[in-house]
C-alpha cells in the first residue's frame, strides 16, 4: 500500500505501474488455498497460512508493499544464494564451480539420490547438500565464527539486523535427520570441508534466521544492483560475481521445478520452505513475495504465483 516515491527510476515502469501490478497480483491470488504449510519442521505447521504479502525494490531502494510485508518468517533455503555469495567472494566463482557443483539437479532440495549420480558435480549451491557443503567452505577458525560470518553476510544483504527465530532452529535441528545424512554423504565423498555436525548446526541455524518480505526485496534489490545494497550503499557482492550467482538461481532456485519456472517466469529466483521466494530482474528490481502455503516441490504457491503474473505484466524476463 505504500509508495514511498512518485518516480520510479525502473526503466520505462513508473511507480504508479509498480504499485498497481501488485495490487493486482495480490487481488488476483489471495484467496488461494493451495498446498499447506510445510510440517517437516513441525513448527512451521504454526504459521498462519492466509498470510500473503508482495514487495517491488527497486536497484535505487524505492520499494511498493501491499499485503502482509512486516511478518517474521523463517528465511529457510532463500538463504542459499546469499551465503552461496559469500563463499564466491571469499574464494571465487571457480571454486563453487569445482568444489560444490553448478549443474541442476532436476530432483528434490533434499534429494540424497543427486549427490550419488557424479561424485564430483551432482549439486549446487541451490539445493540442500550444496548449501551445507558452502556453509562447510566459510573460512573460519571456529564455529561461532562461521556463523557470525554468514549472519553478518545476510544481514548486509538485508542492510538491517537479522535474529534467529530460536524456536524454528530447536523444531528443524530436532528433525533434521535426513540433512544430517547428506552432510555424512558429503564428507564420505570429500565434498564437505568442515566437520559434518557443524556444516549442519550452522546451516540449519542460516535457515532459521527470521526476515519478512521487506528484508527479502531489499536482499533481492541487492542483487539487481549489481551487489550493492541499495538502501547502505555497501558493497556486499563484487559486481563481477553477481551473473554467476543469478545463473545458479536460473538453473536452481526452484529444485526440481526449476525448469518449469524459468520457461514461464523468466527471472531468476529463489525459494524457502517457508513461504518466502526473492526473484531479481538484474539491474532493475527484486520482486520479493510471501505466503506460507507451499506445493510438493516446497515452493510458496500464492507468492510463485504472484511474482510470475508480475514479472509478465512487466515484461521483466531476462531472456
Ligand atoms: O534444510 C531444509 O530442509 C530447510 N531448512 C530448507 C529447505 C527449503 O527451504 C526448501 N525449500 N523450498
């Protein structure tokens, strides 16, 4: 509801189109009642499951809300691309590409069957088993610093101070027993650079770190902004390093329907188990939505939904 600016900047797309898309999107989609809450993590079962909020950032801040965009939800895998951007900045693009894998796995985000078909290259960063081996590869003495590390990375993104819903960590680090096998499967074939149980300490604690939708488009703008966050004007990702990032959220962000994503949405994105998804049209905007209700894949299906009717609306996609 809020527009915080009369002009967008977004090329030939004025702040009152911005404004009304969403409005739409939101109109359009909010009495939805597909899929259910997550309940693999029990307590993401609690959350309420009307809740629906859509936010536009653009790459100079300016951000358009309508819905539920203040709400604390779990960040859940929406944190994979950022600490995935971590781990390229510290080491490199070639690194990720050698040490982890960039080929899309076409299976589920937690499928133990993808790390199995080539040792070497079957994951990537986008997916359960890649995103515990880059919490393994953040270069760090101890635990705690690998963890300050990445919360301090996300909240650079976000330009603003994260929490950990402790609550959600205690519910996922209790059930986490099929990550727990990968992170195992991993180390057996040297694809996991720390010691198993704290690459999966400080990967479920990552998931569990609270964000609403307004922090998700300001992570996104991020991105669109060539890895500079809009809002402090930090440099959080070098701008060289932004394409490889996006292209792993192209071929990835949505697990085993990415596919499907890409040919109908064309923009790159990336989805939480919690009902968050941030898609990034490169140097314009985030599109940021959420909506707890997800389908069989794990992905939101009020907020897909919806940043897909916006991004054709805008005539956003990449290709
Ligand atoms: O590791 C897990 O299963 C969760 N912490 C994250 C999975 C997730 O978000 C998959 N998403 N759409």
């Amino acid at each position: 509801e809020t527009v915080e600016s009369t002009e967008s900047k977004a090329e030939g797309l004025s702040a009152e189109k911005l404004q009304s898309v969403i409005e739409s999107a939101y109109d359009r989609y909010k009495d939805l009642d597909e899929g259910a809450n997550a309940d693999y993590i029990p307590i993401l079962a609690t959350v309420p499951s009307d809740l629906f909020g859509i936010v536009i950032t653009t790459k100079e801040g300016e951000v358009f809300t309508v819905g539920d965009v203040d709400y604390q939800f779990s960040i859940q895998s929406v944190a994979k691309p950022f600490t995935a951007a971590l781990v390229m900045q510290e080491h490199g693009p070639e690194k990720v590409q050698e040490d982890i894998g960039v080929e899309p796995t076409g299976l589920p985000f937690n499928s133990k069957l993808a790390l199995e078909v080539h040792e070497e290259r079957s994951v990537n960063p986008m997916v359960n088993a890649g995103a515990i081996a880059v919490v393994s590869m953040v270069p760090a003495e101890n635990e705690d610093e690998r963890w300050e590390k990445i919360m301090d990375n996300l909240e650079a993104f976000a330009g603003d101070d994260l929490t950990v819903l402790e609550e959600v960590y205690q519910s996922e680090y209790e059930n986490c027993w099929s990550n727990r096998a990968i992170a195992n499967l991993l180390f057996n074939y040297g694809r996991l650079y720390c010691e198993p149980e704290e690459a999966l300490r400080v990967y479920t604690r990552e998931c569990s770190v609270g964000v609403s939708a307004l922090d998700l488009g300001m992570m996104g703008a991020t991105l669109a902004n060539g890895g500079t966050n809009p809002a402090t004007q930090e440099e959080v990702l070098d701008a060289d390093h932004v394409p490889e990032l996006l292209a792993l959220m192209a071929i990835a962000g949505f697990y085993d329907e990415s596919g499907e994503w890409m040919y109908t949405a064309g923009i790159p994105a990336k989805t939480g188990v919690g009902g968050g998804i941030v898609a990034v049209v490169p140097g314009e905007m985030s599109i940021a939505a959420f909506s707890p209700r997800v389908n069989a894949s794990g992905n939101s299906v009020k907020a897909m939904k919806a940043i897909r009717y916006i991004a054709g609306e805008l005539g956003v996609g990449v290709f």
